[in-house]
C-alpha cells in the first residue's frame, strides 16, 4: 500500500497508535465509548469487555478508512479522560 500524502507514515504506523478512550455509562445500561481524537470514532456495548473490542474494532476502520481515502490522522493527544456513575 502506498505511502499517503497527508499521512506520511505507513498505514502500520498509525494503527499502533495508542488513543485516549473516554467511556460514559449509558442511563438504561451498558456503555458509550469515544475516542475524541479520531472525530466521529464511538461505539457502545453492553458490557466493559465488549466495549474494548468494540472501540478497538472502531479505532481500526477509522484509522484504516481515512488513509485509504487520504485524509489527516491526527496523534494521540496527552489528555486522559475518564468518568464515574
């Protein structure tokens, strides 16, 4: 695959990027989990554990789908996110 030109990195590169999750509880059960330096990247689950591989599964295809089509990947930024019921 070649090199994109707003993503100069490697595809690999960007998918071993390490994101900050912020999780929110959901009212009626279950959970919403956002990555807010990847716009629009969320999910939800019914459990913690399906939260994780659902968000990791979002994180990938959005990562994947904006190098494809060559759009900006931003980096991870330092902030760390997190919320309590």
């Amino acid at each position: 695959m070649p090199i994109s030109k707003k993503n100069p990195e490697p595809l690999e590169y960007y998918l071993n990027l390490t994101y900050a999750v912020t999780v929110y509880p959901e009212l009626e059960g279950g959970y919403v989990a956002v990555i807010k330096d990847l716009p629009g990247c969320m999910t939800q689950g019914e459990t913690a554990e399906e939260i994780l591989e659902n968000i990791e599964e979002a994180r990938q295809l959005w990562i994947e789908t904006a190098y494809d089509f060559d759009d900006p990947i931003p980096l991870p930024s330092d902030r760390l996110s997190a919320t309590a019921s």
